[in-house]
C-alpha cells in the first residue's frame, strides 16, 4: 500500500465522508479520531519533527468534544477547548483541519515559517492561549471565564492535561480557587497515559489517589477508558450535572496510541527511555502504523456498511543534510561531567525530567546514588539543590533554558543570596531548534539572570569550550554559574586559538579582519558571524570575529584593546536584543568612555521568536550570514 519513500494523508473529502455518515456519532467519532491519527503522523514526518505520543493518546477525546460536546466550537461564542499541556499539538491540528476550521494545506505547514507553530500560539486560528508551559491551563480558563462573568457570557471550557503535567505547582493552586469560586463552566480532562518525556510518571514522581487528590479541592471527578467514545461521552454526561462545581474527567489512555510500535504498551521501566515523547518516527515505524491505522479505519468503515478510505501519497521529504563540521555539545558535556564526578564525590546531579535532552543517562548509569530526577517541577527541583548546597554538595541542575531560568528564577535568586556555588546547566538554549515554537525557545534566560550578584554565565561556542566552562565551573569557580548550551547539531567552521585560556571576562580570536569587529558567542552565531567574515574578505572586507564566552561579565582592559582599532562594532546575540551579551557589551563600551565615534550595531531578536525550519528562523531574525554582510556593509557605508 505504501513503501518508505512515500506519506499517507486522508483528503479532505474523504473527512467530510466520514464526518457525515448516516452512522451512530460514536462510531463516527471513533473513525474520525483515527483518520486524525493517520494525518497527524503526516503531519509530523513532513515536518520532520514533532510531538507523536501525547498527540495519537488524546485524539479520540478531541474527536468527541467537537463533533459531540461542544456547542457552536470555532465560533466567538461557541464553547472552547484547548490544550494545556500544549505537545499535543499537531493532533489538535490535524482534528482542526478535518474538521474545516483549519485549510487543508496546513497539513504540509507543521513547523514551517509562517505555518503552524510545534506548540500553540494565538495567532492560528482557533487558538486560544499559548501553551507548551506546562501548568497554566487551569488558570487560563478562569481568567476567560471571569472575562465572561463580567460580560455576561455563558459557554463551557474544555481543556485537556497532561499527567506529567501534574507535577508542575501551579497546577495545584489553581484547584481550589476554581472550586470556591463555583467555576462549573471548566471542565479538565487528564490524558491519563502515563508516561512522561522521558519514562513512566510513577518512576518520576508518583500522582498518587488522583480521583481523592481532586476531590478533596472540590472538583467533580470521574474516570474513563479515554480511547472509547461511549465512554468518554457518559462521564462528560454525568460530570455536567454538576453545574457548580469544576470538573475533571481523568481519560486513561495509551501513549502514541494506534502508531503501533510507538504504543506506551510496548515499553517497560527496564527501558528507562520512552523512544517516541517527540521527534518524527522513522519510515519503517512510519510504514508499519499507517498500515495497521488504515486497515483499522477501513474495518470499522466496513462495519457500517461505508466503502473503504481513499488516501493519498506525496513523497517523503529528504531528512536536512548533516553539518559539514558537525559537532554536538550535549554529547561533549555529557562526557566531561563524568570526569568531574569521578573527581569530586560531592558532585551531584538534578534533573527536570529532560535526562536524554540534557545528555545525563551516562551519569545515571554511572552515579545512580547522585542522580536525582525531580521531575516536572523546576521551582522544586532548584531548592533542593539550594539545600544540598547548604550541605556540602555541589548540585549541577539541569532542564531546558526556557524552563530554568525564568520559571525557577525566584528560587535561583533565593540561592544565590546564601551565597553557596551551584552549576545550573539550561540545554536547548536559543532560538534553535526553531520547530517547537516561542515556549521553548530560550531568548530570555541571560536578561532573567544577569541581574544576580556574584553569579556567572557562560554559553560555550564548541565541543572544546564546553569542557573549558564545566571544569571552570567545577574547578575554579567561587560562585554559582550559569552554563547556556545549545542543543542542535552545529557546523563548527573554527577552531580555539592553540593558546586560548578559559579566562573571565576574556575572549578569543576566531576570525581575523582590520574593517569591523564582531563579538559574540555560542555555537549559533558564531559560525554565521565567521562565514560572513569570511564572505566579506572576498570584497576586500576585513571583518575580525571575536568568542567572548562570559555573557555577564568582561575585562575593561581586554575590551579596549581589541576594540581600539575599529569605527565599526558588532554584537551579536542568540537572544532578545535588549538583556542580551550585546547590550552588556555596549553598555561596558560606554562606562570607559570608549563608544564615542564608533557605530555599534546591535544583532539578535527583537521580537517573538519565530517557529519554523533552522535555517528560516535564523534569516527571519536577521541572523544567517548573509543578513550579517549586509548589516555589516550597510554599518561601513
């Protein structure tokens, strides 16, 4: 039916067929959430990337809210769902474009410039609130409801959670104040899958009694096999007689149900890594589930007496080419933390439940008694390093940079006034990967943390660096440090001179040029600022480039001699502008009166970062190479 090169898609036509069969709407529902499932695995292969698990378990309570539930959905009055946990996104898509609310050539839009973003953003239509924070939803759907109260409005909320999600504080304090305040309008329903980012929720942290956990906030609570329609339909009924009370349905379900596979039942705890949280499965999986999904539609068709799906096939898109120069930061910290824990046995290590994205297994396998997974729940997870730091040990704390430095920054704060040395590490830090959207692109961790004393921050710009950064962290440094890194494979087109020395506030030479000056960091930036050094030369253009790993402190002296010769300078950032190095840099220019008849121009984000494709972003923002020649050509003029 379908080989590895090819992707299978339901047309739209073929949608609305099946949304308007003389049928029983339960049966309807059930092949209108697996044609969804079919197209959401589209979805996400075309992208290339993408959040299959939480996607494929929630579709058939999607499915049942807006062909069943839901009052006038899509309208500015209708009811309104959404997702809160947010990875769902691409089967909320898919349910969105069946359904006619969404064009049909969205399909091919997953994580594109332009197109539909890897976590929800208001600006698709349909849309409510962005998520992908996990935590907010509760509290979003109050606020909406209050809005409403205050301006007479009436309609139902639906939103759905994830049970990893649960783990998150601001869950629990929305409850009760939904329950005093007689919200009956908002009903939560928990995709009770099981499983988490990396493993099970009962190996992470345990959710205990949830049905007893929600009633003792006040919540009407039932429990449903949340992959049958009837099922999900008579809870939701008997839940709304309770027309004061919030209500939560907790739907257990099965991770990537229907990918075959890809299914939660095949995984154990002696796994320890759920293989497909996110990221597009590979054709021999991708095959294998579109077959098994297609067979499964057709037999229920069948059932009904209605002929059998038609599908249609594009080609599966070529996976991007590898960098020439390739080199991955995580593996190298992953390697050098090691060697610091050999070294030191106080070294200790906490995790947000990100163990594989932050490159950590080898140190759980190694070190089990010093690893500690703290799950979802970043504040937690940072004063507990706080207490260890009080005690003796040297915590080295780990989530994504958008997670860390802002959702735990009081908590960060509050350590560094004790005046201990802990080692916060954000991974994905940046504007890249641009596919899963602003949630998760960190562009305001530096600005977040530069405001706290004796606290030092760091974003290696190679493999080479991030061993420099660690071993200073480790070794040398007398206060807590910050170390930013990046998390894509990058293209290195440099190399550290043979005489750099890891020295605060001093950089390195990667780049030689006599015209302009460009100072940056990271693994990002660099390598585009090097390439249009490189680039310019050829116009007779001499650019030199400058590593300045220390993103909140600098060496006047330094500054001023390597800033001494040039009219022209250039920061640059992988960040907001304004909080970033560049500004620091500016600003330090300024305190030695050193700014004066030199035009500084200032690169980086200067607003909501955008989602799609690498190499788009990087262009969109003005970061590429080709947008740094003209910045720099259009500075020299």
């Amino acid at each position: 039916m379908i080989d590895s090169s090819e992707l299978l898609f339901a047309p739209y036509k073929e949608i609305e067929r099946i949304i308007n069969l003389d049928a029983p709407m339960d049966d309807v529902a059930q092949i209108f959430a697996d044609v969804c499932r079919l197209n959401t695995l589209y979805m996400i292969s075309f992208a290339g990337s993408g959040h299959v698990g939480s996607s494929l378990s929630s579709l058939d309570i999607v499915s049942h809210l807006y062909l069943q539930r839901m009052n006038n959905p899509g309208e500015e009055k209708g009811d309104i769902y959404f997702s809160s946990k947010g990875h769902d996104a691409p089967g909320l898509y898919a349910a969105l474009i069946g359904l006619g609310l969404l064009p049909f050539d969205n399909i091919d839009q997953l994580r594109k410039l332009g197109g539909l973003p890897g976590h929800p953003d208001v600006g698709t239509p349909h849309i409510v609130t962005n998520t992908g924070s996990l935590g907010m939803g509760v509290s979003k759907a109050k606020g909406m409801a209050m809005a409403d109260r205050l301006k007479g409005r009436e309609r139902k909320y639906y939103l759905l959670l994830g049970d990893g999600e649960l783990q998150e504080g601001q869950f629990w304090e929305s409850l009760l104040p939904a329950s005093n305040g007689n919200f009956g309008m908002i009903t939560a329903i928990v995709d009770h899958n099981k499983l988490q980012s990396d493993t099970f929720v009962s190996e992470v942290s345990d959710l205990g009694d949830l049905e007893k956990r929600f009633e003792v906030h006040g919540w009407a609570v039932a429990r449903c096999d949340g992959h049958d329609i009837g099922a999900i339909r008579e809870a939701l009924d008997s839940l709304e007689k309770n027309r004061t009370a919030p209500k939560i349905l907790i739907a257990d379900t099965i991770k990537a149900k229907g990918g075959g596979r890809m299914e939660s039942t095949n995984f154990t705890v002696a796994d320890r890594l759920y293989d497909f949280h996110s990221g597009a499965p590979a054709a021999g999986v991708y095959v294998e589930a579109v077959e098994a999904l297609v067979e499964n539609i057709n037999r229920k068709l069948n059932n009904l007496g209605a002929k059998p799906l038609t599908c249609e096939k594009k080609p599966r898109p070529a996976p991007p080419e590898a960098p020439e120069n390739q080199q991955k930061l995580i593996g190298a910290y992953s390697e050098v933390l090691l060697a610091n824990a050999e070294a030191n046995s106080d070294l200790v290590v906490l995790d947000g439940d990100l163990a594989l994205d932050c490159g950590l297994i080898p140190f759980e396998k190694r070190f089990p008694g010093r690893f500690f997974e703290c799950g979802i729940a970043e504040q937690d997870m940072v004063s507990m390093a706080g207490g260890m730091a009080l005690k003796g040990l040297l915590p080295v704390v780990h989530s994504f940079a958008c997670f860390l430095a802002t959702r735990a920054n009081e908590q960060i704060f509050n350590n560094s006034t004790e005046r201990t040395k802990i080692i916060y590490v954000g991974s994905l830090a940046g504007v890249l990967p641009g596919g899963p959207g602003h949630s998760h692109q960190s562009i305001h961790d530096i600005a977040a943390l530069s405001g706290l004393s004796g606290f030092e921050m760091i974003e290696p710009c190679c493999e080479a660096e991030v061993k420099m950064a660690l071993d200073y962290a480790v070794k040398e440094a007398k206060t807590s440090v910050y170390i930013r890194l990046v998390s894509i494979p990058v293209d290195i087109p440099y190399r550290l001179p043979a005489d750099y020395r890891f020295k605060p506030g001093v950089g390195a030479e990667l780049a030689p040029g006599d015209d302009a000056l460009i100072i940056g960091y990271g693994p990002v930036c660099l390598p585009q600022a090097v390439k249009a050094s490189s680039e310019l030369s050829k116009k007779g253009v001499g650019v030199k480039v400058i590593n300045l790993p220390w993103l909140n402190q600098v060496d006047a002296g330094w500054l001023q001699e390597i800033s001494e010769p040039y009219k022209v300078i250039v920061t640059i950032d992988n960040h907001h502008i304004e909080g970033g190095q560049g500004r620091f840099i500016r600003s330090e220019l300024a305190a030695i009166a050193f700014a004066e008849n030199k035009k500084i121009v200032s690169l980086g984000i200067d607003v909501i970062a955008k989602c799609g494709g690498n190499n788009e972003v990087l262009k969109a923002h003005g970061l590429d190479f080709a947008s740094i020649v003209d910045s720099i050509e259009k500075a020299l003029q």
